[in-house]
C-alpha cells in the first residue's frame, strides 16, 4: 500500500525535534487526525528521538500503564517479593476437630489460583484440623472497603476484566466457561461447562450451532446473570460457529467472598473435610492462633501474568501492595498512588502530567506522555529489574497480546511490547530490535474515536525500524 512506503521513508539518520512530514500522510490515510497521536522513537541508550509527535501532550495510554506500575512495583518490591496468605484457628482443637473457626487473612495475593489454594487447605489438614464446627471467617481488612466498590468502566459489569481488587482474590473470582462444538447424535450442538465447577453456579445452555469461520464466534454469543440467594444462575443464548475449537468465556459473577467461600466448602470436602459453618467477614486478632502461611510464587513470575495478558485487577492489586509495603493501611488507590509516584521520583522520573486512578489503564482518568512513558523504558533498561520487566512483555508475533501481530514476517520475535486498548484509545510501548542489533524504545499512543485504525501505523513503524522496509 502506497501509505506504509510513504511511511517508511520517514526514518531518518538524524534526531527529529518534530514528526517528518510523510508520518501524517500516512495517519491521514489511516483518517486519524495527527493529534490525535503521539508517537516516539529512541535509541535505548537514551540518545536523541529519530521520531518524535506530539510526544509531550498527556494521553490515555489504557493498559500501557502495566509498564508503569510493573516498573515501580519491581523498583520498590523486589523481583523476589511474594505475598502471604495466612490461615488461623479459634477454640481448641481435639483430635482433628476444631471447635471453632478456621480464619483466612488476606494480604492481596494477585496469583492466588484454585490448585494453590487447594495446596493451602492441605497444609491447614496436615495441622491436624479435619472437622471444623464453627465458620470461615475471611479477614479482609488491609484493603479499604471501597477499593472493592468501584464501579466498572463499560457496560460489561460481570466481564472478568472488570473485577475490582480484593485482600482475598482467588483465581482472579473469574469462571472460565468453555464452549466446543460436540458432535454426538445426529446433530451437532454446543458443549458447555465450567473450568472450576462450582454447583452454585447455575448454567443454562440454549445455544445452537451456525455454519462458518470462528473469527467473530463472540458475535451472536449473549448470556445474562441472575443473582440468588444461594447462588447465580447463567443462561447463554445466541449460536457458535461450527469450525470453532475449544473457545472461552470468563466472567466474574460471584463475589470475591462468596467466590472464596463456595470454593472452599468445595475443596475442603475434597479433601476429606468436614464443615457445615456459614460465611463470616471479621478481622483476625491477637488471641488467634496461626496454623500455617502461604507464599505467593514471586513478583517476576507475577509480572508476566500482568503484562503478557494484560490482567487489569492483577494490576491493580500490584499497585495496592506497594501502598501496603509504604505504610498505607488499610491501602486504598489514593496512597497507592502517592506511593508508585514516590517511587518514580526516587529514581528520577518526575512526570507532571502523569495521572494514576488504579495502575491498570481501565481507567478514562490515567495519563502519561508518549516521551516520558519512553524515558521509563529507557531508565528501566538500565536498571536491574531490566531483564524481568522486558520478559515480562509480550513477544511479537509469538506470545501474549502481540502473537498475531507481524507473525509471519522477519519482524516476529525482534520486540517485546506492551499493548493497550480502551474504547478510543490504541497504544502499544516497549523495547524493539533491528536486523543489526541495535535497539530503541517505542511508544505509539492513539486518542480518538478511530483510535482503532492506528494498528496500521503502529505495525508499519515496527517493520520499518526492524527490518529497515
């Protein structure tokens, strides 16, 4: 196309104080106003930009900001930071039986899944606990109530994406719901079923095949909740496409206390466990007695999860934590702001415009500047966490949000990006590599209601700095 030649012989050997002219040529014809992007190229080495747009106006970067708060979490935490789980008794305990309650202390693990805790509730039954006669008693308490309130950004309220944080977070409180063409009988229909089954949530399958392709399965795909007093009940509606594998779903339709709570009853009984008590949110206390700690798998494993998928309240429970460690308790957005911005400063990133609401980028509050987002990346590759956070990102064309990008190209595996999208808002930064080996930064940030198209512009900058055409 006569636009992405145009666009690439705009890379020129000398620094660029303003966008060359051909770059909004080609946003033209992408129909994206020129500032309505921002765009900044360097050389990680901290050199003069060979591009750079716009790069000082404050931009919605949705989930770009990841960078920022992996970076500041990484800086101030350590890679080798893990967060604990506690687990404690009341009453006396006899012969395996516990005549009591069995009390769990969040601390805002993000990585707590289903086999993990499955793993905990082991350890509590090799400390001699088999019946518990009380309740389960989940102390929330070093997260303010609020954070878990706010309201959702879109009209998606039980999408996963959208599950605000909790001090007790398991498997992220999504279900993962599975569909799959089966193809028993005389007629093909869909199978559905939950990853984790939990009785409780009820499924209601109407579904029916469609012939075609499985690239929009999700386009006649509609399910609503109903919410009851034991539980949830989810019909799904609407028809898949009959050349579909396996495809998933997950939604959020439990509480994070209910979620933990059914879950628990689930495994416990598993185990071997005997419980009848009822949920009970309490704080822990000094006259209770710890039976056993579960440590979280450490930061730099955690990052990966956030960065490469792009998990929004993984985020933003990485960003309360660093409020927790600063002092912040019970933590809330505000000091966890207060305290990623501290961080920055510390090592001499002072960005006026940046705006911090939850650190994930599902926000239409955050800001950050295209030249100052690239001068984290260029302090960070500087730094020791340098090599965690860029294995952090996803690899182009081969891994996470970028696997289908440029992936039959010789551009597949030269950069490590991160990228972002809201509704009007298209963005991606990271660190690239070209054919010779040198390396720079990239951020390309679209605010508009076409923000969508700047996927072209973004595409055609990587393969011109990486392959030179």
């Amino acid at each position: 196309m006569r636009w992405l030649f145009l666009l690439g012989s705009c890379w020129l050997t000398l620094a660029q104080a303003a966008l060359p002219f051909n770059v909004p040529e080609a946003l033209s014809k992408a129909q994206l106003p020129a500032d309505s992007v921002a765009i900044i190229v360097q050389p990680v080495d901290g050199g003069a930009p060979l591009i750079s747009h716009n790069a000082a106006k404050a931009m919605n970067p949705a989930s770009v900001m990841k960078l920022v708060t992996t970076y500041a979490a990484l800086e101030a935490l350590t890679p080798a930071y893990r967060w604990k789980t506690e687990v404690y008794r009341n009453g006396t305990l006899n012969q395996g039986v516990l005549d009591g309650d069995l009390i769990i202390k969040g601390y805002g693990d993000p990585a707590l899944n289903i086999t993990e805790f499955w793993r905990l509730l082991q350890q509590v039954q090799q400390q001699g606990i088999r019946q518990i006669k009380g309740n389960l008693v989940l102390d929330l308490s070093v997260y303010a109530p609020e954070v878990g309130q706010r309201p959702v950004l879109d009209d998606e309220p039980w999408r996963a994406y959208n599950a605000n944080p909790s001090a007790l977070l398991l498997n992220g409180r999504n279900t993962s719901f599975r569909f799959a063409v089966a193809n028993t009988g005389n007629q093909p229909s869909v199978q559905l079923s939950q990853e984790f089954e939990l009785p409780q949530i009820r499924v209601i399958n109407t579904m029916q095949i469609r012939k075609g392709a499985c690239n929009d399965w999700r386009s006649d795909l509609r399910y609503s909740i109903t919410p009851q007093t034991d539980g949830v009940t989810v019909a799904f509606s609407g028809t898949l496409p009959s050349q579909c594998d396996a495809r998933y779903l997950e939604l959020s339709v439990l509480s994070d206390t209910q979620y933990v709570f059914l879950s628990f009853k689930k495994l416990w009984a598993q185990l071997g466990g005997q419980f009848n008590g009822q949920l009970v949110l309490a704080p822990a206390t000094d006259a209770n007695t710890l039976v056993t700690t579960w440590l979280s798998p450490p930061l730099d494993s955690v990052v990966r999860d956030i960065n490469k998928w792009s998990n929004n309240v993984m985020a933003r429970q990485l960003m309360l934590t660093m409020a927790l460690e600063a002092g912040f308790t019970p933590a809330d957005e505000t000091g966890a702001a207060l305290t990623l911005k501290q961080v920055l400063r510390q090592r001499g990133l002072q960005f006026a415009e940046l705006v911090v609401e939850n650190g994930s980028g599902l926000s239409r509050t955050e800001r950050i500047s295209a030249e100052h987002l690239a001068q984290l990346l260029v302090t960070a590759w500087q730094r020791p966490v340098m090599p965690v956070l860029m294995a952090s990102m996803p690899i182009l064309g081969l891994d996470g949000t970028t696997k289908k990008r440029l992936a039959d190209s010789n551009s597949q595996g030269m950069a490590y990006l991160k990228t972002g999208s809201l509704e009007g808002v298209s963005s991606i930064a990271g660190y690239v590599q070209d054919m010779a080996g040198k390396r720079y930064v990239l951020v390309v940030i679209a605010n508009h209601a076409r923000a969508s198209a700047v996927r072209k512009v973004q595409d055609a900058l990587l393969k011109q700095l990486i392959e030179g055409r």
